[in-house]
C-alpha cells in the first residue's frame, strides 16, 4: 500500500511539472508528444508510438510516464 501511495505521489509531481513548465516545452516540442518521469522529460517525438519505442529503449516504465500531446489546439477526446 505504503508503495502505491509513493507512486501516485511521484506521479501527481510530475502532473505539476508538466503544468508548471507547460510554456516551455510548448516552445522546444510543438506538436510533439512529451514523456515526463520524475519531474524530467524523459522523451519526445512527434509520434505517439516512436515515443513509445523511444522509452522502452532507454528502459523508462511507459505505465508509469506521464505522455502528453503539447499542443495549442484545443483537443476534444471522447472516451
């Protein structure tokens, strides 16, 4: 338990980077997808699955990455 909760802690923190540091990297990765880890970017390609590949290949937890599309189009998703 005492695990899970560290995990979502790790992970709210990297949701606040992502938020915190928005801007910027809609600057250095337009219209890219962004992989964040332990308040770093850890990848970014301008496709979904070449990210994907990239992160396995540097053995970074894709389940565990935060992965945003940093665009300034308003994206509309229906789940």
């Amino acid at each position: 338990m005492h695990e899970l909760q560290a995990e979502l802690q790790r992970f709210k923190r990297d949701t606040q980077y992502y938020e915190a540091h928005r801007e910027e990297l809609l600057t250095q990765y337009p219209e890219q997808w962004v992989a964040v880890f332990n308040q770093q970017v850890v990848g970014a390609a301008p496709d979904f699955e070449q990210l994907l590949a990239m992160l396995e290949q540097n053995s970074i937890p894709v389940e565990r990455t935060l992965i945003e599309h940093v665009t300034r189009k308003e994206e509309l998703l229906i789940l």
